[in-house]
C-alpha cells in the first residue's frame, strides 16, 4: 500500500472545490486490499493458492483497479459493478510481474519490498501460480459481475483478453527481451513495447470501467486516448525511476535497465527531457476528460500523479 508521505497531492482542481487525492487512494486502496483478500480464499491444494494470493496481496498501489473503479464511477456506475473487474485487473497485473520477474525474463529477486515468488515457492510453482491468476481473473468476472448487461461483460472479457495477450503485453514483453542489449533501438521500437507491455493493460482497466458504465462508441475512444497518454507516461517515469530511485524506494532491484543494456526513454532523451514528454503526456490525457467536468477529478489526479510518484 501506499504510504501517504509519498503521495502528492498538488492537482489541479475545479473552481470552488476541494479533491483530496491522498483521502481517495487510503480509501480505494483499503476497499481493493479487502476485496482481494476475500476474492481469493484458501483451498486445496493449498501450495498453489499460498502462491497466488503471496503476490496478489503484497500490497503496491492498487492502481489499476482504482482507475478501472474511478472510470466506472466517473461514467454514473458504482464500485459494486466494478469491484470484480477491478480485481480481476490486479490478478492479472500480478500474473505479469509474477512471470516478469522470472530467471528467464528479468531474473528480479524482489517486488514491492518482498523476496519474488519464485524465490518463495520456486520457479514452477510461481508459473503456475501466474497460470492460475490469469485463468482466475476471468472466471472471476463472469462469476461475480451483477447489474451489468451481459454484453458489456463480454466487451469487457474481450478487452483484457486482448491487452494481456500476444496483440497486447506478451507482445511487448517480446519485442523487450529481443532488444536487449542492443543498442540501435528505435524510438518507434520502444513506444511498440511500452504501448503493448504496461499501457495496453492500464488502458484496458479504464476502458472497461467505462463499458461497465455503458460507455458509448465515443466515450471508450475517448477513455483509451486518456489512458493510452498516461500508460506511456507511466512508463517514462518507470524508466527515470530505474535511475534516480533507490531499491528501498522502489520495492524491486534499482538500475536494472542499464545492467541489461536496455534502450530506455532517459537513455534516447536524457532525464529532463523525458520528465517534459511525460508531463506533455498527462496535459493531453486530462484534456480529453475536460466534457465530463469534476466527475473527471479523480481521473485527473491519479494521471498526475503517476508523474509525480517516487516509486
């Protein structure tokens, strides 16, 4: 969870009224932590489900299903119809880092200031364990999703289906681990990884709280240009972070990215100059929320602060 001495809490507001982003993360994040513990109970064999819910329950910033439940409630939904999505965007988030972290991938020790999965239960019970997640996250949503028309709930299994898949993050995990080491990486080559490997699945979690909603043609095009602008900004500032933070900081291994010779946006841009991208970024990304005035503040806040976090 977040600790709210690192939460900034300088955005921009509307006129004559108050928008307390640190009070809004405390509350979702403590909403999200007990509808995960409950979403995943303990059962035979219990190795597996250990497994699972050590890295769904490590705590980080719940980010995903905050925005996807902010978007649905910005839209005139409620958390309830989007509670299950939310989660089942955190399961499938985790899946990510579980995999990600892996000997054969980006081989990290440590996530969100604890030892890695595979570290704790080895690394095939850790495949399985992101196996399970995966698999889990839409049973979950067919399962528990109530007053929501039944077609919105297939749009939305689709949509993360998509993001998470060889069209979406695989793809970018992908292109990732062929450019590594190589120096000649495009800036067209990066923006293809990113945009499939961290931005698909953060515009998946506000597109689907808007088709919750009942988000029209318009609106979902409007909620991906949104989330698209801060899926890459996130990134951005995922990069400088590799540089400037320290592990303690970070909760994983720091300067990774220059260990592996990845081309990153700092290392194409320099650090100043990728802080003026992402800023350009999360402008653009509120721009497209101005239609929907203060139900949009949240949304608002939270892109700010994916500029602004220290980890």
């Amino acid at each position: 969870m977040v600790a709210a001495d690192n939460i900034q809490t300088k955005q921009p507001t509307q006129p004559g009224t108050k928008f307390d982003l640190k009070d809004y993360l405390k509350a979702r994040q403590q909403i999200c932590e007990a509808a995960l513990d409950k979403s995943l109970p303990m059962q035979y064999p219990e190795k597996i489900y250990e497994a699972m819910r050590y890295s769904l329950l490590a705590g980080g910033k719940r980010l995903r299903p905050i925005l996807c439940i902010a978007t649905c409630e910005m839209m005139g939904g409620t958390i309830d119809m989007a509670m299950p999505t939310a989660c089942a965007l955190e399961m499938v988030h985790t899946m990510s880092l579980i995999h990600d972290d892996l000997p054969a991938m980006d081989n990290d020790d440590y996530r969100r200031g604890k030892l890695t999965n595979h570290k704790v239960y080895g690394e095939d019970i850790a495949i399985l364990a992101g196996d399970g997640l995966l698999a889990y996250a839409f049973e979950f949503i067919v399962e528990n999703t109530q007053n929501v028309a039944p077609d919105a709930i297939l749009k939305v299994v689709s949509r993360i289906g998509r993001a998470v898949g060889a069209a979406g993050l695989v793809g970018g995990q992908v292109v990732d681990l062929e450019s590594e080491g190589k120096t000649d990486t495009t800036l067209e080559t990066l923006n293809f990884i990113h945009n499939h490997k961290t931005a698909a699945l953060l515009e998946a979690c506000v597109v689907c709280g808007g088709i919750l909603a009942g988000a029209n043609t318009e609106e979902v095009q409007r909620l991906s240009r949104y989330s698209q602008n801060i899926g890459l900004a996130f990134q951005i500032i995922d990069d400088i972070l590799d540089i400037t933070a320290t592990q303690e900081q970070l909760g994983k291994t720091a300067g990774k990215d220059l260990k592996a010779q990845k081309v990153t946006y700092p290392s194409l841009w320099g650090i100043e100059e990728s802080r003026k991208k992402a800023d350009q970024l999360i402008k653009d990304a509120c721009a497209e929320l101005q239609p929907y005035g203060e139900k949009a503040q949240p949304l608002i806040a939270l892109a700010h602060f994916i500029t602004n976090r220290n980890h």
